[in-house]
C-alpha cells in the first residue's frame, strides 16, 4: 500500500510539474511571437501593518493589505485584453509582475441557475480570467 501511495503521489506532483511548465511555455511562446502584454494596473498597496483594528484580521502573522482601483478594472473589461502583466505591489519600495493570458473558464452555452429557482437561468455577466507566471519565474503558476 505504501508503494502504491508514494506511486500515486509521484504521478501527481509530475502533473503537477508539467502544467506548470505548460502554461510558462506558452507565455514564452507568445512573448516571442511578438504578442504584446499590456500593463495593466488595478492593486494599489495600502499597508503591512494587518495588525490594526481596522482590519481585524485575527490569525494571520504577516500580509499585504492592497486596495482595488475600480475605475482601472472597468478599463480592463473595457478594454477586454488578452495578455496583460500585472504589477502587484508587496510594499512601499517593491513589487512583482503578473505576465497573463485570458482564459475562459465557461463553455458558450454555459447558465446559472440558483437553488431558489432551478428551472430559470440567472442573468449572469461573465469575469475575466488570466492564467500565467510570476516574471522572472518560469517554474510558477498564478490566476486571477
């Protein structure tokens, strides 16, 4: 049983492994093919100090508190890119860069229905999403 754990257990970290590697080879791939990553800028850094009341954010030892530009992420939907790089802000003096594609995440015939009314679809207005790497990263794997 042992063997078959650890058997198991490997196949699933290579999967792992080799999606990574997938989606680092495809911003590459687009990176060289000349696709062009627009800069987009919604997450602004408000502070470190997770320890103030006005947070309340009990548990947790460290962090980032980040603010959501809204008016830059109705620009995004506007503006509906398909690669983006995305700064996300650690602290005053520092960040990282997101490199993304668009992913969609629902088939065309895709409905919402709730558990109140299971017999109508809701109105349902899609988000986006991105897959991709941390720059400068090829081994790691990020969404939004």
């Amino acid at each position: 049983m042992y063997k078959i754990t650890c058997i198991v257990l490997a196949l699933f970290f290579c999967g792992i492994s080799s999606g990574q590697k997938a989606v680092s080879n495809e911003i590459q791939n687009l990176k060289s093919a000349g696709y062009t990553f627009n800069k987009v800028d919604f997450l602004k850094f408000q502070t470190t100090d997770i320890h103030s009341r006005e947070f309340n954010l009990e548990g947790l030892k460290n962090g980032t508190i980040l603010n959501l530009d809204q008016d830059a992420i109705q620009k995004l939907f506007q503006d509906q890119n398909d690669f983006i790089s995305l700064e996300v802000p650690l602290s005053n003096r520092s960040s990282m860069t997101l490199t993304l594609k668009r992913r969609n995440l629902f088939t065309d015939d895709f409905k919402l229905f709730t558990s109140a009314d299971p017999e109508v679809a809701i109105d349902y207005t899609p988000g986006l999403h991105y897959m991709g790497i941390v720059e400068g990263d090829p081994s790691s794997l990020v969404a939004v």
